[in-house]
C-alpha cells in the first residue's frame, strides 16, 4: 500500500521512499528472514536472543555496500541524510522479522547528539559512533522515577574541573556492548525537568557500575547501574549544564516514532501469517477465510495498519520540518503498540495451538509489543500527558 506523506523541505520525494522502501524489504527478505529459524531455537532453548558475530558481520559488511548505514546521518559524518520519514519507512520493513538487527547506528541517540555535541564530542563520540566504530546507551529511568524521568534524583555535583556523580538507574539497554552511555543527572535546585544535564561516560569510568543484568520478556535483557563517586571532566558534559531535557525528550520523541513504525511492522506481519494460515486452515467444512469473525479481524487489521502507517508518517513528517511532536509522538505511542497487540494476539487465536509455539515467531511479536507498551513512558502517562496539553489548549481558546 503506497502512502504519500505530506512534503517538507527536508523530505524524501515519494520516488525515493518507494525506492528505499523496496530496498530495505529485500534485504529484510534475503538477509535477515533465513536467520529466523536459528534464532527462534536458540531462544526456544533457553539461549541469548542475539545474533552471533559468525551472523552479523556479514549483515553489517552487506549494509555498507547497499547504502543502508548511517540511513539519518548527515552527509558530513559519512552518512546518508535521510529525512525521519525515510527512517521510518525502514524501521517498518525491519520489525517485519523478530531477527534482532538494526541499520546502525542507533538513531534517538544519534540525534539527541546532533542537536548539543560540541566540536569535541562530535570528533570524540559522534564521528566514530556515525560510522560504526562505537556504540552507546543512555541511563534515563530511575528506581523511582520510570514513566517519570523529570524525578529523576541520580545528582552531579560540580568539582574544580569536573563533576561528581552519585545514584542509581534501571531498565537501561545495551550496557553489554556500549562503548559510551549517555547519563541524565540533576546539577541545579529546580524541581521536575529544570536543572537535568547530560553527561557522556566512557566504559571501564571508575564508579559507573553495572549492577545487574535483568531479563525481560521479547528475548531482550536491561541492566541496573550504579554511580559511586563516579568522576568525569567538564568535557564530558553533553549540552548546556541544567538544560540536558530538552534534547533527552527529542530523542524520546524519535524513539515513541520509530516504535510506531516497528508496530506496523509486526501487525503486518502477523497480519500475512493470519491471511496465509486462514486461506488454507478449514475446520467443519469450511475455510477460516470464509468465517465472519475472521474476516471482521483481518479487515481490522488492515484499516488500523494503515491508520497507524498515515499517523508515523505525519508524525516524522512535522520533526523533518522542525515541528514540537511531543503530542503526536504520545499519540502514536499508545495506538500503534495497543493496535499491534491486538493484532498479533488475534493472529495467534487464529492459528490455535500453532500460534502458541515457540517455533513460530507469532510469540516473540507479543512479547516485544508489550513491552513497548511500557518501554519508553507507560501507556498510561502517554493518555495523561495527551489530555493534559489538549485540555491545555482548549482553555486557551
């Protein structure tokens, strides 16, 4: 189904989307799809849900040569400059398969660092992270303040030279192959969002401790991290001192984006497996296909992929033209992960017992959509957060 967003002066023309869009499917299809049964057994039997380095080098030198690395990097920093709709057209293809891989580097990030990296840091930790030499997290949520990061309690305090950073942080992803992490720490006085900064931390920083590793559904693992008297220069500061939420809530928005376009990815996908098993599954006679409740589910399915689709596109569309999204981002956030689970759980009831097995990827899908139903603000802080401006709004009319 081909969708024409609406054009922006940063945009892709509809030619390239539909050129990169064909590109990316392939590669999803040749590449990526042959590794699915491998890694569903590795993780049926209890493995790490991971590709191995025999696996993903080759993915990685194959990236190189079709273009698809650095897809939203400037030119400058060696990459493609793709506007945020063409990133999402890729984030689609991509969640088509549950194979854990993603064209580098990791973009919420990448832009977070566009926007406050001084000339340094870009040198240091943005050129090499561009083109693939480094790779980075970033530690947001807090023991107590997860859907809330604005309560965030983890403080730097300043030190002739450098600060000092003492606290906690959870749920934070990649520690077991970031070179670098992006940690959000309070320096001021204000309360809520105003005095956060943004500090850049190297792995191997005496007092940055990783506490634990903690299994989470879909396969994936996050980590607890510990500050003790964690030391770093005044170099290492990311943005301005005390104003490191603004750029923290742009990489959030990107994020919120791109789990949109990975929802429709998955509810396209098992929306195939639902249309494929129901055209060929007959029961008392007569094919699923044929069924009522069936069909009422497919064609659900198909309108709310395309709602969801029209949504992720407007949404980009209004960041490549420098738009505030916060709304939108939140919007998209609750209705493509809710519309993705239902989606695949229908997949799942239609193809019975073979929907419930771990051979199939119809299990995995569920897992990942509902922990992106918590995983970057619970939905429920979302739907708060959307009343909040849109009542906002109209008392100002």
């Amino acid at each position: 189904m081909d969708i024409t967003p609406p054009r922006t002066h940063t945009q892709t023309s509809t030619d390239e989307l539909q050129m990169l869009q064909e590109l990316v499917a392939k590669f999803v299809d040749r590449e990526l799809m042959p590794l699915e049964p491998a890694v569903l057994r590795r993780e049926s039997e209890g493995g790490r849900y991971t590709l191995t380095a025999e696996e993903e080098a080759p993915l990685l030198a194959r990236c190189r040569e079709l273009g698809l690395w650095g897809l939203d990097v400037p030119e400058d920093l060696g990459g493609a400059n793709l506007s945020a709709v063409a990133l999402m057209v890729a984030e689609e293809e991509v969640a088509r398969t549950v194979v854990p891989f993603a064209f580098p580097p990791d973009s919420p990030n990448l832009h977070m660092m566009l926007q406050v990296a001084n000339e340094d840091q870009r040198e240091r930790y943005l050129r090499p992270y561009a083109d693939g030499r480094l790779k980075s997290g970033i530690a947001i949520s807090e023991p107590g303040a997860g859907g809330d990061p604005a309560g965030m309690t983890t403080r730097a305090v300043k030190e002739d030279g450098g600060w000092v950073i003492n606290g906690r942080k959870i749920w934070v992803s990649r520690m077991g192959s970031a070179d670098f992490t992006i940690v959000m720490a309070r320096t001021g006085e204000g309360k809520r969002q105003e005095g956060v900064t943004a500090f850049l931390v190297d792995k191997g920083t005496p007092g940055f401790i990783v506490e634990r590793e903690i299994p989470m559904i879909g396969g994936r693992r996050t980590y607890e991290l510990v500050f003790e008297d964690l030391r770093v220069p005044d170099s290492q500061v990311l943005g301005e001192v005390g104003r490191g939420y603004a750029p923290m809530q742009l990489r959030l928005n990107v994020r919120r984006l791109q789990i949109g376009a990975r929802c429709v990815g998955i509810a396209r996908r098992a929306l195939r497996m639902m249309g494929e098993h129901a055209l060929q599954r007959t029961t008392f006679g007569q094919r699923l296909a044929d069924r009522q409740a069936i069909q009422w589910w497919i064609a659900d399915a198909a309108t709310r992929i395309h709602a969801c689709r029209l949504m992720v596109r407007d949404g980009a569309a209004r960041l490549d033209a420098g738009q505030d999204v916060r709304t939108e981002a939140s919007m998209i956030k609750v209705f493509a992960t809710e519309m993705a689970q239902e989606v695949v759980d229908q997949a799942m009831q239609t193809l019975g017992a073979m929907g419930m097995t771990k051979e199939m990827p119809l299990q995995l899908l569920a897992q990942q959509v509902r922990v992106s139903r918590v995983y970057e603000g619970p939905t429920e802080v979302h739907r708060m957060a959307i009343a909040r401006r849109v009542l906002k709004t109209i008392e100002q009319v």
